[in-house]
C-alpha cells in the first residue's frame, strides 16, 4: 500500500526538496534540484527504490509533528513507552553552493532512553542505478560513500551495516542526548565535501527562513494558512535561478491506477505568474524581480518560439518519456519526466504574464532595459495568433479549441498593453493593441456566451471552472449577470461532493481515458467569487473546509478525494496554493467593505 500523499511533509533548501513521511521515511529526494534524478524514489514505488527511514525500533511508537516556526524544519515527536524523542528533519539553505545538497536528521532525546532504526537504500537515476558503497571513517566519525555515475552522496553520524543493497543501523539516546545524521549530495567527479558545521549552518537556516517570513503581514482569520502557503511557494522557487516550479513531485496520478500522472517539477508560465502575483500581493517585490529577470532569460530570442513551460533555468527541452524502473504511486504508471505539455499553444500564457506583470509595475517594480522589449514582443506575437485554436489552461491534449478562458487572457494581455502605454508612459502600438482588445471582446461576448452564461469553448454549452478567473483579470464584474448564471451553472454540473471539478471528463475534451477528482484551485476560486458578490457565509464555509484538507503542516496537493477523504496528485502543489492566498485575501477585502 503507497503511503497517503497527506502523510507526507517537506523539507527544502529552495533549490530541492525531500519528502519525509509521518513514518519518518524520506520517500522521494531528487538532488541538486527539483527536475533531478532520484535517490529516493519509494513514492513513486515502495523501500526498494530508495528510501531512508528514522523511526524508534517500538512499532507501537505514536508521532507528531509541526515545523518549526516560518521554517521548513521538521520536528517530529516520538512517544514510546520507554521515553520520549525528538527528530528534526531539515536541509541548510544558506550558502553557494550549487554542487552539494544536504540533508540533516537530528536525534534528540527528551526523557527516558528511546532506540531508534535506520534503514538505508539507496537507489540513484530513477532506480537505474545501484551505487557502489563504502565505508570509512573512525568507529566515532563513521562515513558511508556511494556512487553510481555522476551522482555520490556520503552519509555521516552513525554507523551502518550493510545488508546486501540495504545498510541498517541502531541509535538510542537518552534524555538530554543528541546524535547528528546527515547524507551530503556531490557531483561524483569531484572531491567529498567537508561535514557541515551543524550549529552555523542549523541558525543561518533558520534565520534566512524566519527573514524572508518576517514580510507576511497578519491577515485574519487565516493567517496561519497563508503563511504556510507563502512559504511553500517560496520554497518551490529555485533560489538560484528564480525560476518557480509548479510542484516538487511527478507523476502522483490524478487517477489512482490510471494514466493521469504528470511530471511538475517545471516552470509553467502561467502557474508562476500566478504565484508571483500572490507574492506580490504580501509585499514580496523581491521576488518580483527575481522571476522576472528569469522570465527575460527564458523567452530571449524570436517570441514565436516561445514555451509555455521551460527548465527551472529556462531549459527549453522537456520531452516527455517513461520510467519503467519505477512501477507509480499506488500502481499508476506510467511514471512520467519530462512534459509534452512544453510544445502546446496556450494562448492563456501571454495574458497571465502580462497581467503579472503590470501588476509588479503597479507595486514600484522599475523595468529593466530588457523587460518591457520581451513584453512589447510577446504582443507582437500574440497579435499573430489572434485566429488561432489552443490547447487551454488544462493543457488538453485533445483537438485544440477557442476557450473562452484563453481568449479573455488574450483580452487582458492587451488591455496590460494599453495600460502600460497610457498609465506609465511606456513607448508600444496602442492604437494596435487596443484594436486587438476590442476585437477580442466582440469575439467573446459573442461566441464565447450561451443562455446568457459564458461557456467553455466556442462550440459547446459545457463550462469549466476556469471560467471562475474572467472576473479575477477586470473583464467583467464579479455580479455580472453572465457570471452569475456561469456560477449557477458550474455549481449545478461541476460540483462533486460540494467540491468543484475542472470540467466534466466524460464530455472528451481532454482526449484522455478516466476521470479526476476535484481540484482544489477550482474550489479556491469559487470563495473568491462567492466573496466579490456577497456569499459571504458561503465562501467562509467552503474556505474552511478547503482548509480543513490541508494536512497536519500546511501541505495541499493538487486534487482530493471527498469519497476517499484523501490528497490526491502532485504535491505540494503551488496552483492550490495560491489559490488558498487569493481566497483568503477575497474573504478579508469583503470582511473590510463589510465594516
């Protein structure tokens, strides 16, 4: 049986992330970065590829756990009967350098005597490769080393027996007493790092963690929720490049047992743009810059051959193939890396980074010499695609169509434009850009509405969540009479569970075989409308049971299962993420006007 997605925590140095379960295995660990091979891949299959578990040798040993603080530092609290220990879990972020990644476990005993097991099994490249090991040191500084390719890691703290490809050991500490583990990724062409100075590199950690949350503003009633929101979308920010991942995770199925099972661990332009403007909404103008001058270095060149997804350093090649060596969470394969998703037309993106944008210019980010040539230049294009079907928010991989979602963030891409000219004195073809907008507005109005309600696409009455975000981008007003028969209809035909789907899978748009379960971003953005237009009892309930899915740190993934009460897809995901920030902002901007 795959562990449950909710059991799962982060730690992350925001360059990578490890995934440490309730049972305190660390389950998935891709370093130096997100998109990297694994060395532990048991998520995605079970211990034999790779893992490294830290538990109390009682089974009957019982567990909590929080982070501590605006950190992502782990405290796990094991109780047995012969003591109580603690073990935090965290990886150093402060430093530069790029070619090691650390991981450090701490043991420390708080009454009593508690033993703990560890258990070892490392697996480099997806489970491909079994390394070679050794061990050295002295019987008090024991170290592990392995190999296989470019990839070694060391492993440092206590000693380990070896166990044909898996190495064991026991640990006991007593009140008071404290025992250090740490497993060092390194390029294996180069020399094995030094040991880390524990106590320095524990208080830069903390500190860069507790400095960067030290912007987020109190913010009612779910403040606790939007920090922890906050954090994770920063912790899926390479610190390095600036570029924003949509998850940590590939291929957790939307499906169980299915074939809906994707690899996030990229840049989406849409997906970070959003995030951005949920930053910058909290103050985070730092980060503003920071993906933008990412955003310039990923799209340079000829605008049409622009991505809608790129490498966490603007990689453009993302081709899409299968891991058989990993066999998928609960049973659901293909494993997938890559993204074939990268070669889409979307004509969604322009639009959410142009929005982005000028929302960044509107908070007192200055353009750059380059950066208002690469959004003169995205116009210019999209001025070329104005006919042009597309694949849609959702990434259809059926026939493309004119989604009504996309032809407003078309909409909004000039309006962005227009404004940009008119508002900030931004030299651009206004007279062009504004054509194009109304023309796009005329289309909409009058293809992209049915019965007096928006649709999904030009050629059904179904409708689509995304529908949701028309308002969100000033095309209408949230009280819209065609909004308000949109939401009537979303409700009456997306709602499952008192949850909302992305769109009804049995009409075949997507081109896929099975179905999915509610995605929580729809959800989000449904209290986000029901606050603009006065369900304000509606949006509390709702918010608080969205809320309630969060696991027991913070984390949601991409979907959830109302029938199975259980997370569901890639996690953490930054889409419901920033979805939980922009509701809970809706909520607190209706709670102001209410007073």
């Amino acid at each position: 049986m795959s562990v449950p997605i909710e059991d799962y925590a982060l730690l992350s140095d925001c360059r990578t992330a490890a995934l440490v379960s309730r049972e305190g295995s660390i389950d998935w660990f891709c370093p130096p970065r997100l998109d990297a091979p694994s060395v532990f891949g048991a998520l995605l299959g079970d211990a034999e590829h790779g893992c490294w578990s830290l538990r109390p040798a009682d089974p009957d040993a019982a567990a909590t756990r929080r982070y501590d603080g605006d950190t992502f530092t782990l405290v796990t609290r094991w109780e047995t009967d012969d003591g109580v220990a603690e073990v935090r879990d965290w990886m150093p972020v402060a430093g530069d350098r790029p070619d090691r990644t650390d991981i450090v476990r701490e043991i420390i005993g708080v009454s009593g005597r508690v033993e703990f097991a560890q258990e070892l099994r490392l697996r480099f490249d997806y489970a491909r490769a079994l390394p070679w090991v050794h061990q050295s040191g002295t019987a008090d500084a024991p170290e592990l080393t392995a190999v296989a390719g470019p990839d070694a890691v060391v492993v440092r703290g206590a000693p380990l027996r070896p166990h044909g490809h898996l190495h064991t050991g026991a640990i006991a500490v007593a009140s008071g007493e404290r025992v250090a583990l740490t497993l060092t990724w390194h390029p294996s062409f180069l020399p094995v790092p030094d040991g880390l100075d524990l106590s320095v590199a524990d208080l830069r950690t903390r500190d860069w963690w507790q400095e960067w949350a030290a912007g987020i503003a109190p913010d009612g009633p779910d403040d606790a929720a939007v920090r922890r929101s906050l954090l994770i979308l920063r912790a899926l920010t390479n610190r390095d490049t600036g570029g924003i991942a949509a998850a940590a995770t590939t291929s957790l199925p939307e499906d169980f047992g299915g074939e809906r099972n994707w690899d996030y661990r990229y840049v989406w332009l849409r997906d970070a743009a959003l995030t951005l403007e949920a930053l910058l909404d909290h103050g985070m103008i730092d980060a503003a810059w920071h993906w933008r001058d990412w955003l310039v270095r990923a799209v340079a060149g000829d605008p049409a051959d622009a991505q809608i997804m790129y490498g966490l350093a603007g990689e453009r090649e993302l081709a899409e193939h299968t891991l058989p060596s990993l066999p998928g969470y609960a049973a659901s394969a293909p494993v997938r890396v890559g993204n074939g998703a990268s070669g889409q037309y979307q004509a969604d993106v322009v639009g959410e980074v142009m929005v982005t944008l000028s929302a960044a210019r509107r908070a007192g980010l200055a353009e750059s010499h380059r950066s208002w040539a690469v959004e003169r230049a995205l116009l210019k294009h999209a001025e070329t695609q104005l006919d042009r079907p597309d694949n849609g928010l959702w990434e259809i991989r059926g026939e493309p169509r004119m989604f009504t979602h996309s032809r407003v963030m078309m909409w909004a891409a000039f309006d962005r434009g227009v404004r940009a000219v008119e508002d900030f004195g931004l030299r651009g073809h206004e007279d062009r850009w504004r054509a194009a907008r109304d023309r796009l507005r005329a289309e909409i109005d009058a293809h992209g509405v049915r019965g007096g309600a928006f649709v999904q696409h030009a050629d059904t009455d179904e409708v689509d969540a995304s529908l949701l975000l028309i308002p969100q981008v000033g095309y209408c007003a949230a009280d819209d009479p065609r909004m308000l028969a949109t939401v009537d209809r979303i409700e009456k035909t997306l709602m499952r569970d008192g949850l909302l789907l992305r769109y009804r899978t049995s009409s075949g748009v997507d081109g896929l075989a099975g179905a999915e379960h509610p995605f929580l971003a729809c959800s989000f953005w449904l209290v986000e409308q029901y606050a603009a237009t006065g369900r304000l009892a509606e949006a509390r309930e709702l918010m608080d049971r969205l809320c309630a899915f969060r696991n027991d740190v913070g984390m949601l993934s991409e979907e959830y299962d109302p029938v199975g009460m259980r997370q569901v897809g890639n996690t953490p995901q930054a889409f419901s993420h920033l979805a939980l920030v922009r509701a809970a902002d809706a909520l607190a901007a209706a709670a102001q006007r209410g007073r």
